[in-house]
C-alpha cells in the first residue's frame, strides 16, 4: 500500500488513544453504560433538524422538501429506535431479568425461534400489526437461544479490543448504529471511518457520542480507500466491520494487485481479523397471486414503489427485481399502478457517484426501458433473460426489473419463485414476499415453505425487507453461509438489541393492507398508510413527531403524531 499521501502519524496516534482507553470502556458497569444511552436520546433530538437538513441539501432538495421525511427516517429516528432497542434489553438485565423473555422464544416446525418485535408497547401501539420473529440456526435449541443472548453482560465478556467501522456512503444511520452494535453488543471501542460521499453528518455524529469521545471510546476520521485501507491492516485495530460492495470488503481481504485473485483461491488473506460485513446485493420483491381489489393493486404498487425509489434507489436493500406471477391477470394491473406511482412523484436526481452511469447501462440494454418523472426512474417491464444486467448484478439506483415465472396456483409459482431467488439472483440480505392473507389463508403449506425456503438474512412479508433495518431489535445483516472467499452480502449481524447468537434470518410481518381496510382482507390492525411510504402526502410531518416521541415517549405527544399519520 502507497501511505506516502497518507497523514499515518494522525492515523497511529488515533488507534493508540482509542487503544489506551479499550480497557476502561470493558469495566463501565452496565449502569453507567445505560445512563450514557439516556443522556445520547436528547442530544439525537437536539440535532435532529441539522442532521437531516445536511441529508437532504446533499440529495439535491430542501429540508421541507417531502422527499426529506427519508433523512429523518434513516437518520435521527433511526438512531433514536436503536438507542431505545438496546436501553429497553439493557435495563431488564439491569433488574435482574433475562434479556429475552421467555415467551417470547420457543420452537416451531423443528426450529427454534424468538419473537423480537414489538419489543415495548409502544411499538405495538405506533406500528399496530407489524412482527418480527428470529429463526435459529437448525440445531439451536430454545433453551440454548435464551442462556447465549446478551452474553456481553452475563459473564462472556469479551477482551478489551478496538474495532475498525468502514461506514457507508448512502444512509446516515448506518455509521451510528455500527457503532452502537460494536460498543454495546460487543464491547469494543471504535473508530469509525466516514465514507466521503456523507462525511456531512461527522459533526453531528460528533455531537450526538460526544461524551463517548470525550472518554477515548470513539473517534472519527475523515478519508477514503487508503485511509480505510491503512486503519484495517493497522496492527492496533482488532476487528473491522463493513459496510459496502464486494469490492470493498475484497479490496481489504485480498488486495487489488495482480496477486489477488490467486490469493484468494489460495485462502492467503492479508489479514485474518474478524471482519463483519453488509454487502447488499439483488433483492427481489415476490408478487403472489391472489384475490387482490383495486385498492389492494393500488396500496402495494406504493408499497413495490417505496422499497425501490426510497432513497433514489441507493440502498443495498432496494428492491430490484419484482417476481410477477406470469399466469395472474393482476401482474398487468399491478405494473400499471406501479406507472401511475412513477408518474406521479415528484422529481429528484439520483445522486449517489457512479448512479448515472449505471441507469445509463440499465438503458442501453433494454431498448423498452420506460423512464418516468425526471427520466431517472426506470422500469424495465419484461425480463426474459437470467443473465440480464438487472438479474446479475446490484445496480444501486432508481431501476426496477419485472421478471415473470409460471405457476398455475400459488404453490406453483412460490415454488418457482423461491428456486429463482435463491439459486439465480446474487445476494441474500433481504427479499419480500407478498401475499394476500386470504391467499396464505387457502394456501398455508405453500406460504410456509416459501418463507422457510427463501435464503435471506431478513425477509419481509407484505413489509418491505429494508423496515428490517431499521427497528434495532431486529438482527441484521446476510443469510449465512457466505466465506470471504465468496463474500455475497457478507458475515455476521448488526443492529441486535437482544444480542442473540446463531441467527439464521429475521421473519417480519406487516398488515397487507391499511386500516381500515384490513378488515375486509382478514389482516386487521390500527396502522394506516405507513410514513415511510413514498407516497405519504405528511410523511415529514408524521417522521419528525415521531423521532421526538421515540427519542422520550410521552402520552401528551400522540394526538399530534397520530393526527400527522392519519392526514397522509
């Protein structure tokens, strides 16, 4: 590696101010750790609007824009959610309870699994219907799930060590909640690099953990490759984690020169630390057929709509190829739906680097390639081709691929389904799958499997995948079974306020349908039009109210919050 552009000495005197203080930030007894999450929610509120203002001025539109709503939601109500997930298990061990209650894990079908979400009754109030459950690794026993969580803090303390967070370029949020999961879950001190496309929000990442700084838990440092590379191979720093492409993570584990490509065949690593990684890759969104209406048509093409155009496509999670049953007459009318919701949106430019040139690729190759709003929401209606450039590879921006199977009833197309998920897109974060409860009603065996079958670290169920990342007591990160050999979407898990061990994949669930209305579809709930939706007419509003109710619940501030709700 070339370190002569490099500040090094700034970098070594880094590692070895955080280094000096690993031992220091193991034995803060957990009331103290607690306090200090207490003391992080308000200074979350009291930079809130600067935080998201930074987002949305270097998206291309103002902090009153609606698009902004998405910089709340995967900036301060993000970290606000994370924070509250990990103070709620942190204070039941503080009482002397165990970290998941014991209801809450038991087996099924063969399988051990733990429900996580609502994890207090606020979550059950403010997202009425929505679930979450983790599966176990096959083997994993219901008592073995319960006695391995929060082992942090129930004697398997890990030794003093310094953690090396690579963050990403793309969601505010991800910098802060990495590292929150390597203090809190891991018990490791940190140094997280911000990634030059939004080292804007450093400042106020700075203000937020200022008392962990201020201690020489936590620092900061600005760059790009080199400085990333320099710090992961860096004899001070124990573990890294990542969050990116491939490239990156194979960039640190195998190097860029000519030798690379043989040390990876070889398992010659240039370094062996362990590395966490969330790596993205091609996520399908699976359309079963049932007996939909056309308000249902109309609900879920803003819902296929948002998991692919939520932040212009630049989620390692968006939705890129929509799987459409090719027998259904609803696959039709759901595409044009799904065009009206282009049509309609307001304008915004993709502005992740590299995002034009790829829609430019995207274009190219498919000569009926629809453009809608400013011409760089793409809709490529009629893949035939496995090999197609939509199919193979993440395209990390505003560009959704149809691809339609065959299957005559339910059970035969989850079937085709599910095999063209695992075994042809690359990648195995996460996918959603939709159904109709009374389809899944008719339909239980075929549901079950496909669910059980799919090989995703998050699947979602009438909810798009990416909500997964975004709730704190819900694991994160890849299906396993990945190698740094073949990295995939990567190893490991993030975002784990329960801090289980062994997951195999989070299981969340949303009403197929809005209220009321999910009461003529067999899957009723209290919750309307989710804010998260690009199509909320008060999202900004709705977000905003919120965060702040997140940050410090309180009963006086839900009339105005569920009044923001309803109006969208």
């Amino acid at each position: 590696m070339n370190t002569s552009a490099l500040d090094t000495s700034f970098l070594d005197r880094t590692v070895a101010d955080v280094r000096g203080n690993a031992e220091s930030w193991s034995t803060t007894p957990l009331t103290e750790r607690i306090a200090l999450l207490e003391r992080l929610q308000p200074r979350v509120i009291s930079r809130a609007v600067e935080m998201a203002g930074a987002g949305a001025r270097a998206k291309g539109y103002e902090p009153d824009s609606r698009w902004a709503a998405e910089d709340w939601i995967g900036g301060p109500w993000a970290v606000a959610q994370n924070t509250g997930a990990y103070l709620h298990v942190l204070r039941r061990i503080a009482a002397g309870k165990d970290p998941v209650d014991g209801k809450a894990v038991h087996e099924e079908d063969g399988h051990t699994r733990v429900d996580v979400f609502p994890g207090t009754g606020w979550d059950a109030l403010l997202l009425n219907g929505f679930t979450a459950q983790v599966w176990m690794r096959p083997g994993v026993t219901a008592e073995q799930a319960r006695a391995c969580a929060a082992g942090e803090y129930r004697g398997r303390q890990r030794d003093p060590a310094v953690a090396l967070v690579l963050g990403a370029g793309n969601v505010a949020a991800i910098t802060a909640l990495d590292i929150l999961h390597k203090l809190y879950a891991e018990g490791q001190v940190v140094i997280a690099k911000m990634n030059p496309v939004n080292a804007y929000v450093r400042p106020h990442f700075e203000y937020v953990f200022a008392e962990f700084i201020e201690r020489g838990w936590l620092r900061f440092v600005d760059g790009g490759a080199a400085e990333g590379g320099y710090l992961a191979h860096h004899e001070g720093v124990d573990t890294i984690h990542v969050t990116g492409s491939e490239r990156t993570h194979d960039a640190i584990v195998w190097g860029t020169d000519e030798g690379a490509e043989q040390r990876r065949r070889d398992d010659l690593p240039l370094t062996a630390k362990p590395l966490s990684s969330e790596l993205g890759g091609v996520s399908p969104c699976i359309v079963t057929p049932g007996p939909w209406s056309d308000a249902d048509f109309r609900f879920q093409a803003e819902h296929i709509v948002t998991s692919k155009m939520n932040n212009s496509g630049h989620n390692c999670i968006a939705s890129q190829v929509l799987v459409l049953p090719r027998d259904w007459d609803g696959s039709d009318r759901l595409l044009d739906e799904i065009r009206r919701v282009l049509r309609a949106l307001p304008e915004r430019a993709d502005y992740y680097p590299g995002a034009a040139d790829r829609l430019a690729s995207v274009q190219a190759a498919h000569a009926t390639a629809e453009a809608y709003g400013d011409g760089c929401r793409l809709l490529v209606p009629d893949i035939t081709d496995h090999d197609d450039l939509l199919v193979i590879g993440e395209v990390f921006g505003s560009a959704l691929g149809v691809v339609r199977l065959p299957g005559a009833t339910p059970a035969d197309f989850l079937r085709h389904a599910v095999d063209f998920a695992n075994d042809t897109l690359p990648g195995t974060l996460g996918a959603t799958l939709i159904v109709h409860p009374r389809t899944e009603k008719s339909n239980p065996e075929a549901v079950r499997l496909a669910i059980a079958g799919l090989r995703y670290g998050t699947l979602g169920v009438n909810c798009w995948s990416g909500v997964g990342f975004l709730l704190g007591f819900t694991p994160w990160g890849a299906f396993p079974g990945h190698t740094r050999q073949d990295i995939g979407s990567g190893i490991g898990f993030v975002h784990n306020a329960f801090m289980l061990e062994d997951i195999e994949k989070t299981v969340l669930r949303a009403p197929f349908a809005p209220a009321p209305r999910g009461l003529l579809t067999g899957d009723p709930s209290l919750s309307p039009r989710p804010p998260y939706f690009v199509t909320h007419r008060t999202a900004l509003t709705t977000v905003q109210r919120l965060t702040r109710f997140t940050a410090a619940p309180g009963l006086t501030k839900l009339p105005a919050l569920f009044a923001a709700a309803l109006r969208g």
